[in-house]
C-alpha cells in the first residue's frame, strides 16, 4: 500500500499535508451537515480531531484512501514521488562459479499482486574494470525481483540498480467512504547505492545434510532433514486387483520378513473344532472385501475395520495407525456435515505454493463409493488423516480420469470424443477453496477451503486459474472428432490413449465375433493434436484381445492375446508394432492378468502364478520366477497361482498369493516374495504368512515400512526394520593384568510387535534377535506359533574397548545363539580401566545397538625366588641311620658269602 507522507497529490495543483487535512475536514463537515439535515445529531469536528483520525487511518491501511474521504462521486488523484532503488547480493562474499542471488528493486510496493515496476536494469562492473548490463527485469508487487548471478573471476564486482522513471496507475475501493479511487503517481528514476560483491577462489560451504537414519524412527520428520524425503513415501491409491502398485520414495523398502508390530483387524483365524472340516473365518473373497480402502498418507496408514458388505448402510469405522509404531491414532465412522457415513476414497499431499503462502496440506478423501462396478463419487470430503476432523467439501467434481500433478494436485481429464473436446480440471484451481476469490487481492493467495461446502465446477470470477469462470477447470482442448472405443491411459501432459474393437460379446468380455482388428489411437495431451489412430489385424482364429498395460517412460502399450496367452507391443508414439508375439505363457494365465511396466521391464503374470519378465522396448524374455507347492495345496496349479506383484519399489518386487474365493479348509502355506526387481532373484520369501485378499485391501507401503492383512488370521502386520537392545556383562569386573576377561550378555528384538502380552510371556528374556537368513521361520514361530525352526542363527556382536591409554579398538566378536545370548573372552594388554562396548551393528532386519560396561585391571603381584626347604628331623637322624644299618648288611653278606667260599 502506498503511504502519503511521501507523495504529493494534486487536483489541479500541489497539496501538501496541511491542505489536504483541511480539505478533508470541510469534505467531513460537510457531510455531517448532510446529516443534520436529516434530523440526525449536529457535530463539530475541529482540525485536532481531523488530523488524529488521518494518522489513525494512516497507521491502520497506509493507504491513500483511507485519508482521501469524499461525500460521492469518484476521486482522481495525480501524484509524483521521489524513488529508492536498492540492490542487494547473497551470498556475500561469494565464490568464482557460485550462484549469487541479486535483490533488485526500489523501497515501494505497487496495489495489486499482478502490477510490477518495468524496465529496471543492474550496472555490474568486473574486477578487470569492464562492465555488464543485466535486464531489464520487471518487479513483482513487493518492488522487487530476483536475478541469478554467477561471477566467473575472482575480485570485487560493483553493482548498481538502475530504476526508470515511470507513472503507476491503480484504483482501489476506498471501505470508508464507499467510492473508487482512480489514482496516479509519477515514480522518479534513480540509482542504487554501489554494492561492492566480493568473490573468492575456493569451494563454498554447504549446509552438510542429515544422513538417512541408522536407528528406529517415525513421524514427524524434522523438515531439515530434507535428504530422508527418499524413505518417506505415502500410498495414496487403494490397492486391489487392479489398484496401485508401485511406491515412490521408499528407498528402504523392506529386505527381511522382519515383523515391526501386529494387531487384530477382526476375529480370524481357525474356527475351531466344532465344524465339520477345520475351516477359517471368511476371509472376505469373494466381493466382501476386509480391510479395504486402504491408504499411508504420511506415515498414517489407514483403513476400514469392517466387511465392505453393506456398503455404507451400516457402521464401518475407519481406523487410523501409525505406521512406525501400530499406535492407533484414532478409530471412528467417517461422517460428512449432513451426518451421512462415507468411507475413504484416496488421500492427498498437496504442495502449496504462491506468492502468499507456501507449505503442504494433507487429505484423507472421503466419499460413498458407488462399489465395484459403481460410478466414481462427485462428493468428496476431505478429512484430516491425523485426527479424522471433517474438514470442508467439494461437491460436483466431474468424472473422468484422475492422476496427479507435481505437487500432489488431483487433476481430472474428462474426453469427449463424440463432440471432440477435452476438458482439464484441477483440484488446486477450485478458487472458492481460497481465501478471496479476487485475483488482484492478497487473499488470492491463500488456500483457506476450511469449513466450506465448494462446488468444485461453479461459477467463479474469471481468472488465470479459472479462464471460465468455472471453479477447477483450467483447459478445455479441441481434440479429433470420430475416435473409436474408450480412453485407456491418461499420461499428465503427455498422451492420450485409446482402444476399440467392435463386435464386443457381452458386457465383460473381450470377445469379438467374426475376429475384428484393432483400432489403436493416441493425441497429445497438451495441444489435442493426434498422433496416430491406426487399425492392426488382430491374430488369426477367434481371439479375445485386450490393453494390458502402457508405460510412458517406454513409450510402449502391450496388447493381451487371452487365448493364445502372448502379447503385442506398439508405440506410444506412432502405433507401430515394436515386437510380439511373445512366446506363449502357461496356459492358466488366461484366466487373470496382471501386468505392469517399470525398470524398463515389461512384468507379467497371472492365474499359473508364473511371473514373466520382458525387455519393454524389444520383447526378449529376461527371465521367469515361479514358487514350486511340493506339498500340493493348491489343487489346480503346481506352483502358487495368482502369485503376483503386490508392491514395486526400491528396486525390488514384492509378490503375494490370494484367490478370486478361496477354498476351505484354506491352502496352507501361500509364499510372500521379495525379488530382485532386475535379475529376479530371490532377496527373501516366507510361507504361509502375508496372505493376500483379491476383494479386500493388499500390501501397502508408506515411510519404507510394508502393512499388510493376513487372511489366514485376519491380523495386520507391518513389515520393516525395528528397534534392537543389546545387553553386555563382563567378569572379574576387578581383575589381575595376564588373566582372561569373560564378555557376555543378549541381543533382542525390542519392536512394537514384541510388546505383545503372549509375546513376553513366551520369551520372559526378550525375543532373540536373528540373522537375516533366519528370519522368515523365525517370525513364523514368534508371530504365528509354528515350531520353533532348527539351528536358528543370531547376530554378530562385536566386542570393543577403550583402554587406560584412550585407545579404542576390537577385541573379540561373537555370535548369539537362538536365545539371543552371546559370549566372548580376551586378555587386556595393559592394567588400568577399561570400557567395554559390546555392539550390535544392525542387520537388514534392525537397526543396531550397543551397551557399555567397565572392568579395572590390577598389576600382578611380582614373582620372588623360592627358599631351600629346612631339613626335616628325620633327613638329619633317621635317614643317615637307615643307610648305616644297610652298609652294615651289605657289609656282612659279603663276609658271608667270602667264609662259605672258603669252607667249600
């Protein structure tokens, strides 16, 4: 807003202050005797009490118009001002090939956020002396613009701004007195102060980052730690047969079965032994889905507690859990103002972003869903997902295909191809969402839907979001009139593309008698042109056909053949035929399909639960996974049917077993596989845990943490690393320099899922923690009471010290057994006291830990030479006569024997 002090106005001539408070208190006089005229109260209003209320309206608008109060009519001002103009540089001092942010502008600000000063220019004059223009630019309303500056040599650089006189014209609705004010200002030139930019050699100092964690964590994140954004993903798209499948930003994902916390969704599991056959509770398939809608919107993993069965006619509470810890957040049935139930739709995580406000808003979307086969919903509520507060409502969104903008905006296509139009709505475009609907207004820039019910198409002001006038739609783009069938993808800003075939049998089926082609058809979804609409044969014999999958960033659309069980790839550029046919897959593949591309991989699978992997853009096959039922659960198939990709991220694929309705007693045993998204190999699988659902919710993931229901006992587990506890004793704790010290002590798993009643009392001491290669038998005898699986391999542990002298370094390592205890020894080299550091350094299954003790060790007492023993009474009488008495026989035996000699 413009202040007054500064500006003189004319009306045929100068006004200074002074005349200008004269002016207004005949125009305020006058008005008051206008008011005696009709019969109200005469008041007299003197120049103190005028001048008090001018610097009261100046200090609450700085504005013109507050001080400028007529009678009626409309008011044309004519000013002229002195200008400031300024520069400013950052960093300051810079270094040679440094972005150097210029601030360039003068101090006053324009009306309306469109207006901008124009012309402005920035003199740069280099160490060496010589000199560059930069501009000329135009401001925003603040006065001022930024400018990119990289100095290539080192020295000190001159900068000054350069402002050209100019007129301002604007008008403005004065609230006081009821009248429009036309208004204009003529702005002075002038020169900035010289600003003196020093530049260095060298190499700037960044802020250095906050590494990816390396212990336990969870919401929320720290905004500084913007480098975790690639861990710190949300599923916003229900799963399902057909659901989403890949999960962006989750470059942790899961690379053990590891549990990190369990909770019953419903009573499941084995019915008991009451029934005729050892059956389980319904698992929801077929078309009676449990734990469906579900979503992670920013570490809050939602869904419904209930069947779907009955849609929104009866009470389905929607829970809410933290997805790091199983905390539930809240647990309650979703209303919208009216009272009526809904369910969840989709979330949102929106990034705001405008000359008035800047942040993110997050949604969970409610609506009644029209069920499987049902239409979209054009009710949304929007909820907020960590409390389920009902936050605002947008009625009228149009049907369409919906995908999402870069910053999270819900965008919706709607094709017409009778009439030959298409029209774009945007989610963020839905101005009566904002503050003010006035674009020239600084409402404009904020999003304030709170406690509103929007029409989500009504009528608006024209705008550049809304150029008809009609909230959300931003585009509406002419395209080819006479394409054939229906749209199958939508690519945002990319492509359109569509498929027919006539002579369709049936409501369902892809089926077309008298074998038909194809038409495939494709226009640019920015500008509507076409970019191909070709017809292929299809194969011979009578065959059903349908679209499989399209990959943008391949550029590639694959055509299944049911019957032959081979695919066709073409353009989605031009139409042509890149490669195909396949070789053909295994034959129970025509009964379900479910592919996908990503990696530049073309992944199929289906029904024979054979996944298949094909180069995208030639065909060739790269390779086959398969999971071998040795045990012949499955009584259709040798391998695990409908083993299929649940999840795709961080490279890797996760694969899960379900059935369009399963049998009873149910197969015992369906694997849940971790591939190697580019090689196939097998990063970890488990059996008979992890079941999946085709009618209910599968695997989701959000923070790089897998939830998922298990249909074999109706639990909801989460699947990522967890926390660990290491515990460490050592002995003598006083002990002599030369003898061995004793390290023990445990490692376990200290996850949410171990804090479970029954979990503590079958392990008093701690869930033991295990090695990776033990883990998937492992969980299934913690966490599903299997038998306690053999040979159970722990965790390493490493044995450090520091020693009398602060050096730190190994001394032992040990590997804990199956009840988590671990030993080692070593001898100190020194005496003194020494820390011991037994540490665990983390698996793909935990984050490590480690715990301290101490130990002092003596100087051994010093050795001393060993006396002569004193001679004993018997060595000095006894044995000397003992030896007497023998020389004395030996004596006469030999005078003896000498005598007997003699006589013979």
């Amino acid at each position: 807003m413009l202040n007054m002090h500064e500006i003189s106005f004319r009306e045929g001539g100068n006004y200074s202050l002074d005349k200008i408070f004269k002016q207004t208190k005949i125009k305020q006089v006058t008005a008051m005797q206008i008011a005696e005229n009709k019969g109200e109260e005469k008041m007299a209003i003197s120049r103190k009490s005028i001048a008090a209320a001018v610097s009261l309206f100046l200090m609450l608008t700085m504005a013109a118009s507050m001080i400028l109060l007529p009678v009626g009519g409309q008011i044309n001002w004519e000013g002229h001002s002195k200008s400031y103009a300024y520069i400013g540089a950052v960093p300051n001092p810079a270094y040679v090939g440094e972005e150097v942010l210029l601030h360039i502008g003068i101090t006053r600000e324009l009306q309306i956020t469109q207006d901008g000063w124009e012309g402005l220019t920035v003199t740069v004059t280099k160490p060496d002396g010589t000199t560059q223009t930069l501009g000329p630019f135009r401001t925003d309303s603040t006065g001022g613009t930024g400018y990119v500056f990289v100095p290539e040599k080192p020295g000190i650089y001159k900068l000054q701004t350069h402002f050209p006189a100019q007129w301002y014209n604007f008008s403005q609705f004065d609230m006081f007195s009821g009248q429009q004010q036309n208004v204009r200002i003529y702005y002075e030139a002038d020169d900035s102060p010289v600003l003196e930019l020093e530049v260095l050699e060298g190499t700037p100092t960044y802020w250095p980052g906050v590494p990816l964690p390396t212990e336990y964590w969870r919401r929320p994140i720290d905004s500084q730690n913007r480098e975790w954004a690639v861990i710190a993903g949300s599923w916003l798209d229900p799963g399902g047969i057909y659901g989403q499948q890949e999960a962006k930003y989750q470059e942790d994902a899961p690379e053990t079965a590891h549990v990190l916390w369990q909770k019953p969704l419903q009573i499941g599991g084995l019915a008991g032994g009451e029934l005729s056959e050892p059956a389980a509770i319904f698992p929801g398939d077929a078309y009676e889905g449990k734990w469906s809608n579900t979503l992670v919107i920013m570490g809050v993993l939602i869904y419904q507690k209930f069947d779907s069965v009955g849609g929104n006619s009866v009470a389905n509470w929607v829970v809410a859990v933290d997805i790091h810890t199983g905390e539930t957040l809240w647990e309650k049935e979703l209303k919208n103002p009216n009272g009526s139930r809904v369910t969840p739709l989709f979330g949102q995580v929106m990034y705001w972003k405008s000359f008035n406000t800047q942040g993110v808003h997050a949604y969970l979307w409610a609506g009644v869903s029209g069920g499987f086969f049902g239409a979209a919903p054009t009710t949304w509520e929007a909820f907020d997902p960590y409390t389920g507060r009902w936050l605002f409502t947008f009625r009228n969104v149009p049907s369409g295909n919906r995908v999402r903008g870069p910053n999270g905006e819900i965008i919706i296509y709607t094709v017409n191809l009778q009439r030959g139009f298409m029209t774009v709505w945007n989610s963020t475009a839905v101005i009566s969402a904002y503050w003010g609907t006035t674009e020239n207004s600084p409402m404009f820039g904020s999003w304030q839907p709170q406690g509103k019910t929007i029409d989500a198409t009504g009528t608006v002001p024209v705008t550049s979001a809304t150029p008809f006038g009609l909230n959300g739609y931003q585009k509406n783009i002419t395209i080819p009139t006479g394409l054939p069938g229906s749209v199958s993808y939508v690519f945002l800003d990319d492509t359109v593309f569509g498929y027919y075939r006539g002579n369709t049998i049936g409501t369902f089926s892809t089926l077309s008698y008298n074998n038909p082609p194809f038409t495939i058809w494709a226009f640019d979804a920015k500008t509507g042109n076409l970019k191909f609409n070709k017809t292929h044969a299809a194969p011979p014999g009578n065959v059903s056909l349908s679209v499989a999958a399209a990959s943008a960033e391949d550029r590639v659309v694959a055509i299944w053949c049911k019957e032959l069980c081979q695919f066709w790839a073409y353009s989605l550029d031009t139409g042509e035929q890149l490669w195909g046919p396949t070789d053909p897959q295994h034959y129970l593949d025509i009964y379900a399909m479910y592919p996908t591309f990503k990696y530049g991989i073309f992944y199929s699978n289906g029904m024979s639960g054979i996944m298949y992997a094909y180069n995208a853009t030639t065909g060739k096959l790269l390779w086959t996974y398969s999971y071998p039922d040795p045990y012949r659960e499955t009584l259709w198939s040798n391998y695990w049917s409908s083993l299929r990709p649940r999840i795709i991220a961080d490279g890797k694929i996760y694969l899960g077993q379900s059935e369009h309705s399963v049998n009873q007693p149910q197969p015992r045993g369906a694997p849940f596989v971790c591939l190697n998204a580019t090689t196939g190999e097998v990063i970890w699988s488990i059996y008979g845990m992890f079941r999946q659902t085709d009618w209910g919710g599968p695997a989701v993931m959000g923070d790089s943490i897998i939830a998922t229901m298990d249909t074999y006992n109706q639990m909801v587990y989460a699947i990522g690393k967890g926390p660990s506890k290491t515990t460490v004793e050592a002995s003598p704790e006083i002990a002599v320099h030369g003898n061995k010290i004793l390290v023990k002590g445990t490692v376990t798993d200290i996850s949410p899922a171990t804090d479970d009643i029954v979990i503590q009392k079958r392990f008093p001491n701690g869930v033991p923690a295990v090695a990776d290669e033990s883990m998937s038998d492992w969980m299934l005898y913690v966490y599903k009471q299997f038998p306690c699986p053999a040979n159970v391999k722990g965790v390493e542990v490493i044995v450090e010290v520091l020693d009398p002298n602060n050096n730190y370094y190994e001394v032992a390592r040990a590997t804990s057994d199956g009840s988590g205890f671990y030993s080692a020894t070593f001898e100190p080299p020194v005496p003194g006291r020494y820390t011991i550091i037994a540490r665990f350094a983390g698996s793909k299954a935990y984050y490590g830990s480690h715990a301290e003790t101490a130990i002092y060790v003596e100087e051994a007492p010093p050795t001393t030479a060993t006396p002569p023993p004193a001679e004993s009474i018997a060595d000095i009488y006894f044995v000397p006569a003992v030896i007497g008495i023998i020389v004395v026989i030996i004596v006469a035996t030999i005078i003896n024997i000498l005598v007997l000699r003699k006589r013979s």
